[in-house]
C-alpha cells in the first residue's frame, strides 16, 4: 500500500517518463491503433483505467463509445476535465460507481506494474463488478520477471527512430536517468508477471484469460492478456 501510495504521489507530480509532446502524442495514437480491433459494436461503453493523458479518448468516442476516464491520481482528473471539457461522451471519474456493471470494454494499459502484488486481486475483482456479462477486460504492457531497464531503453529508441523523436528520446533518457522516475524504480520496484503468473491471478479472481499475440503500446518486449468473466 505505501509503495502504491509513492507511486501515485510520483503519477500526480510533473510526470517526466514522455521525452516530448511528439512522444507523447505517437504513444496514444500508438495505443488507439492497437486497441481498435478489439472495441466493441458501438454503441459501446469502455471504461479506460489509470488512463494518464487520455488523449486517444477523442477517437474512442468517434467510434461510438461512451468513455469512462478514470485515473486515481487527482491530479491527472483535474487536467483531463480541462482537456475534454465540452465533450460530453467523455466521461472523468472520481470513483467507480457509475461504471458498474457497464463496460463491454475496461482497459488497464500500463498500470499494473505500479500496483502491490497483494493489491491485485482486489483491484481485479473491483474491475469485475464494472463489466457488462460479456465484456472484456484488456491488461496492457505487462512487465515481465525477465524484463531490465535496457529493453524499455531500446524500445524507446526505436520508437522514437520510427516517430521523428529520436533526439528527443536520447535527451529524454539522460533526463530519466536523473529523474525521480529512476530513483523510485530502484527503491520501489515495479510489479512484474509473467504470461503464466497473470492468467493465473486473473483465473482465481473469476477471469477466463488468454495472451495477445502482441503487446498493445510500443514496446514489444511487453506483454497483454485479455480476459472474460467465467
Ligand atoms: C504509465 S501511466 C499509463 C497511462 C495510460 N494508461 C497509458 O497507457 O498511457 C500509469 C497511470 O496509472 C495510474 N495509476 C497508478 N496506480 C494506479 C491505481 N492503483 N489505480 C488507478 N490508476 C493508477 C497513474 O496515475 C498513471 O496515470
């Protein structure tokens, strides 16, 4: 829990891990084309989890979602009320309860690393009263035991070669690795699953789950499960 609450004190300051506006932007559009296969017939209600920035919000809603936004850094609510103010098929939460039992589609991209093991299964099983019968449960850019700092190093550069932020990318991780992003890392730890250890978490919270071929976000070397209530 105290780990949880370092992390979220970090998600709700001056967040350093996007090298740029450029980068920014090329992560959510990224994330869009990755997750579009997978939304559902519109109209479509999904609910984005620890969603940051959001900004791939706007499209989502162009497909004939209804878009529940919920972060719980508070300060990421406040700038996404900002953000999306005047678009009323954007939604920002304070807590879950107009999500329950709503969601054909709940995302949770890039999150649970920043969650206690022990917490997980809590979080799970609240994310399982917010689905529709049918819905689907989407767990992105999974860490895995094996992963080191040098694959989200790599990763970074290559995708800051494909997106015209290369430059940036190479100033922004001399940035990171002075950040407090790195010091935390060091002394928090990040959660970290295999393919095996995640299905198996999600099996005992009531989940049917399966692996995606490829991780949604840029970085390959991680991995996302998808997941169905039993
Ligand atoms: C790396 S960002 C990912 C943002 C977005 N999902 C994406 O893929 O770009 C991690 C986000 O998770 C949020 N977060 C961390 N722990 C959380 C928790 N226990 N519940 C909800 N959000 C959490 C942070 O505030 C932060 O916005």
């Amino acid at each position: 829990m105290e780990n949880n609450n370092r992390w979220l004190e970090y998600w709700n300051g001056d967040v350093s891990v996007y090298v740029s506006p450029r980068h920014l932007e090329a992560h959510y559009k990224g994330l869009f084309a990755d997750i579009t296969p997978l939304l559902p017939k519109p109209p479509f209600t999904l609910l984005d989890y620890g969603c940051g920035d959001a900004l791939m919000a706007p499209d989502i809603a162009s497909r004939g979602g209804r878009v529940l936004l919920y972060d719980r850094a508070a300060a990421r609510r406040a700038t996404l009320r900002n953000r999306f103010a005047g678009q009323p098929a954007i939604e920002i939460l304070d807590d879950l309860k107009a999500a329950e039992g709503a969601c054909d589609l709940a995302l949770m991209i890039s999150v649970i690393q920043y969650v206690p093991k022990a917490e997980l299964p809590a979080l799970l099983r609240s994310l399982k009263a917010l689905l529709k019968p049918d819905g689907l449960l989407v767990i992105g850019d999974i860490l895995s035991p094996d992963n080191s700092m040098v694959g989200d190093v790599s990763a970074l550069l290559r995708f800051g070669m494909k997106e015209g932020f290369l430059a940036d990318a190479m100033k922004g991780l001399v940035k990171t690795l002075r950040s407090d992003y790195r010091k935390m890392r060091g002394e928090l730890g990040l959660s970290s699953y295999s393919i095996s250890d995640i299905i198996g978490v999600l099996t005992e919270c009531g989940f049917q789950a399966q692996p995606l071929t490829k991780n949604i976000g840029h970085a390959h070397h991680r991995r996302s499960v998808t997941a169905r209530l039993k």
